[in-house]
C-alpha cells in the first residue's frame, strides 16, 4: 500500500482557484515560511497508522490531519470563507471533519481557526 496524503492535501487545496485568491498567505506544511504573511493554510499530519490487517499484513491506514486558519485583523473577514473552502476540500478528498474550534493567541494576535479531519486509506 502506497500513498501520499500530504501530497494530494497539497494538490486539493491548491486546485481550489478560490481558495487559493483568499489565501494570499500560502499552504505550509507544520510551519510558514513567513509568519507575517496571512491569511494562510497550515497543515500538520497528527497520525498515520495501520487500520485494518489481513494475514498479518496493513490493508488500510487511518490518516488524521489538523488545518489551520491563521488570520490577523486585517485579515480575519476571510476566515469563514476559507474554512468553507478547505472544508469543501477535505470532503472532496474523502475526508471528514471531527472537531473543528476558534481561538484566539493572545501572544501574537493572531486569529487560528483549527479543523480536523480524518480518512481511512485502502
């Protein structure tokens, strides 16, 4: 069993036209590459294991992933856009969101709305 789901996250997002306009800010993997620039994606793989086994051997992977939404106040009209957006994504990948909540970092005024998703691979 072979697959990437970090690369075809990557390619969801970024085939997504409008979703790609509102966030100007980027798609990163774990980090930004640059912290002031928002809106932007984050993306981070909380798990990957084995599902389901036949004969020993991993027929699935359960695949978790968290997404962010990192917005200053400049910014923060197009969180619930962007969340539409990349919750239109996940679905289309085959994923589903679990948990999905709004904060508020107090130590660098930032907006961060967290989603989560999962899907099982075969």
């Amino acid at each position: 069993m072979s697959f990437d789901a970090k690369g075809e996250l990557l390619t969801g997002l970024k085939a997504n036209t409008h979703l790609v306009t509102l966030c100007t800010g980027g798609f990163h993997n774990r980090r930004a590459k640059d912290v002031n620039a928002y809106p932007r994606v984050v993306y981070t793989e909380i798990n990957n294991s084995d599902d389901e086994f036949a004969d020993n051997v991993a027929i699935s992977s359960e695949v978790r992933f968290q997404l962010s939404v990192f917005t200053d106040t400049s910014s923060v009209s197009k969180e619930t856009p962007i969340a539409k957006e990349v919750d239109e994504v996940m679905k289309e990948l085959g994923y589903s969101r679990y948990s999905s909540i709004d904060l508020y970092e107090e130590d660098n005024q930032v907006f961060h709305k967290s989603m989560r998703y999962i899907k099982t691979f075969n």
